[in-house]
C-alpha cells in the first residue's frame, strides 16, 4: 500500500527561506560500482567496496577512499538483552548482536530511534549536526517575577567522529562523541521564588543521552558502544547505541588533465526513517553512500520521499565559495515588565541556507571537498513568562541542520554526504524522518 510522507516543517523552513538559490528538483543519475578488488582484512566485504578499486593499484597506499560512519541507538526490550548478556555473551565484534537485535525489530518488539551516518577522509573530523535552539528564562526581578535574563540551550542530535585508518592490519581507530539533548517539557522554578504561582514562570525540563569513547572497528562490523536507559524511564527498556565503519572507496580516471573550475550540487531529501533504516541494514557501510541516491529516488517516485532542497555552486579549483539565502528574523530579547511585557530591545537570528567549501582537484578526475552547508529555520515559540490576564512573553525556536565534513569524490558521481535530522511538530526533532544530504562534484 502506497504510503504518503507527512508534511513537515522543511518546507516552508527551506523553499520558503531559500529564495532563488534553492531550485527545482531536477534527477541526478546514480552512480554504478565498478571493478571488483578485495579488501584482505575483511572476509564478506560488499560489492561496492570492492568495486570501488581501479585494477592494477597494488596496496592501501595507492586507494583512494573515504571513513563511513553509522551511529544507531535502538530501542530493545531489556530482558531480551539481560538473557542474550547471558547467552551467548555479548563481545567486542557486536555484529551477533545487532542481527539478533534486528530480528526483534521485524518482529515488533524493537525499534529503530535515531540513526546518524558522516563521512569523512582517514585522519580528519567530521560533525553533524540536527539541533533545536531554545530560549528561556534564568533570572527575574525581585519586585516582579518577571524574566530578567535569558539563556540558550541547544537540543537535538549531534555526532563528532574522527577514523584513522590503519595501513598495518586493516582496521579504523574510532573516537566519536554522540549526544542526543531531548526538550522533554517545563517544570517549575526550583525551588520556587516566593512569588511563585502556578501558571506563571516555567523553566525547560532537558534530558541527556551522550557517549564519548574511542574504540577500534573492524570494517562493516558492529560495534556497541554502550546502553542507555530510554528518555521515558521505562524501566523494561534499554537504548543500546551501535557503530559501524567501512571505506568507500573512490576510483579516479584514467585521464590525467587536472580541472581548474568546478560546479557543486548539494541536494536534501526527507525520507521516512523506517525506509532508511530497513535499507542500510542491507548494505555495507562503504556501499551505502554509492547507492543511497538511486534508492531515494525511488521513495520520491512512490511518493515516500520528497526533496526539501536544491543548490548549485560555480566555482575555481582551490577557491573558497560561499552561497548564501538569509531571511533575518527580529525577535524581543528584553522586556519592560511594569507595561505589560513590553519589548525594549531585540535581537535577529539568520534563517535561510548556507554553503561554504573548498574544492581541490587533482589528476584523474579526483576531488577533495571540505563542504559545510547549514540550514536554519524558525520552527516555533517558546513561552517564557506567563502572567493571569496579560499576554504571554515568547521567545522563537530555531532548528538548524549542519555537516562539516571533508572527502574525496570522483568527477560526476553522486555521494551520500550526511544524514540529519529535520524539526517536527514545536520545533521538536522529528526522528521519524531523515534529511540525505548529497553531494555531485561537475567540471
């Protein structure tokens, strides 16, 4: 049965901020896999991986490739974890586990509740970046409870990876930083100033879920990175949190002219999450970022999918290039609480999309890219003050998504670069659905 993808706020958030700098959807070919080559150290490596090589290169010195890296926290019924923990055990290599977790997950009993993937070259960070921005109240005047000063909190996903490859026995020296920040409410001041009453002034409620460790992967194994109790508290529940690395490899051309001007295209599409977690479960982390466009563009064509934005940038080899479409909005960040909350000074946040990179070719029809797009929209309020018959003093919500990232990538080719998260209903992530970023590199 057909299935139609909800309308979300990226719409209005990118078509409607974006101007004349994000086009129309035009269809960007998939790329195929090339020439098989083995990669010695792992036994089962996927096609594309192997595809990926030119015959004729004689050892890792002479590959051209970039590190994937797949974060995925899911949600497992904690008993079913406690009996595997105690048998079989769960070891370092975590992929019996994972094919374990994914039998419950098509059965019902787990699932899926955020997946974030970045690639990045052998020995350079990455970032991405999915996060609500709020503000609220820190301080009040003492005649008034009314706000006085105002902080910031940002709240989302956020993933920092940095793979190193080793040339010696073939595996990936992994330090990431995850954290996921979830808005869950208001609650009241603590403890309560005397001229508390209720319904008055609220502060935000957040909840945390973070790792940060450096671990060792075998390329497309799993690996846990930890467990996590669920953001709801349930007690019969556990958030276990699964790395997976490969290479992608990258095959240059025979030609050896060097291009001094290049055009970029950077494309988003909002999936259902269910269809991209299904999908990448089937693949091979180094496969993914080849073949993720063809798939997408049959979830766009079934009306699962649907591009949120378009962009093309002209530039010189080795010149920074910047595109930019801005809609500055005003909001009050002080108040005269004696007149009703009346605004007495502002404050602007950009919204809009940005893009700025550096492109360096080389012979072969190869590219080094170090590409930075951000998106940032205006995705609802937030009430700060609230007093019985006088208006409510609010604040916006901004949700921005970002990737910092370099790679290399071959002359027309279509690469996954990132996958985000988009806002959802008040400016909440929406975890249902993925934002694919990709990136096609045209002399």
């Amino acid at each position: 049965m057909k299935t139609t993808i909800k309308n979300s706020k990226m719409t209005w958030l990118v078509l409607g901020t974006a101007g004349t700098w994000l086009l129309l959807l035009a269809a960007l070919p998939a790329q195929q896999p090339g020439n098989d080559k083995k990669d010695p150290f792992v036994k089962n490596v996927a096609s594309a991986e192997k595809a990926a090589v030119d015959e004729g290169e004689e050892d890792d010195d002479s590959e051209i490739y970039n590190i994937v890296v797949q974060l995925e926290y899911i949600d497992v019924p904690r008993v079913k974890l406690v009996d595997y923990a105690i048998d079989p055990g769960i070891d370092t290599d975590a992929t019996p586990l994972r094919q374990r977790v994914q039998e419950w997950i098509e059965a019902g009993e787990a699932s899926v509740f955020e997946t974030s993937l970045l690639a990045t070259r052998s020995g350079q960070p990455g970032k991405v970046e999915s996060l609500g921005l709020l503000t609220y109240a820190t301080s009040w005047r003492a005649e008034s409870g009314f706000p006085a000063i105002w902080g910031k909190r940002a709240f989302g996903s956020v993933v920092e990876i940095d793979p190193v490859y080793s040339l010696n026995d073939g595996s990936i020296d992994l330090r990431v930083a995850a954290e996921i920040v979830k808005h869950a409410g208001e609650s009241p001041a603590s403890p309560k100033p005397s001229w508390f009453q209720q319904g008055d002034t609220y502060m935000p409620l957040f909840q945390t879920m973070q790792f940060s460790t450096s671990v060792t992967c075998i390329p497309d194994h799993y690996m846990l990175l930890g467990t996590q109790p669920p953001f709801n508290g349930a007690n019969d529940r556990s958030i276990l949190a699964f790395v997976r690395c490969g290479r992608s490899y990258v095959r240059p051309n025979k030609a050896t002219d060097v291009a001094n001007q290049q055009s970029v295209t950077i494309e988003h599409i909002e999936v259902l999450s269910e269809d991209y977690d299904r999908w990448a479960y089937t693949q091979t982390v180094g496969e993914i970022p080849l073949t993720a466009r063809e798939t997408a563009g049959k979830w766009v064509s079934s009306d699962r999918a649907r591009n949120v934005g378009f962009a093309v940038i002209q530039g010189r080899s080795g010149q920074k290039l910047r595109a930019s479409s801005i809609v500055e909005l005003t909001f009050a960040k002080d108040h005269h609480w004696s007149d009703v909350g009346q605004a007495v000074g502002s404050g602007g946040v950009n919204t809009g999309a940005t893009v700025d990179m550096i492109t360096v070719f080389g012979v072969g029809g190869i590219c080094d890219l170090n590409v930075t797009p951000e998106i940032t929209a205006f995705v609802g309020t937030n009430v700060t003050h609230r007093d019985k018959g006088k208006p409510d003093c609010v604040h916006p919500i901004f949700h921005t998504m970002k990737t910092t990232s370099q790679q290399t990538l071959k002359v027309g080719e279509t690469r996954l670069w990132s996958t985000m998260t988009p806002p959802g209903d008040n400016g909440q992530p929406d975890f249902k659905h993925k934002v694919l970023m990709f990136v096609t590199v045209r002399r």
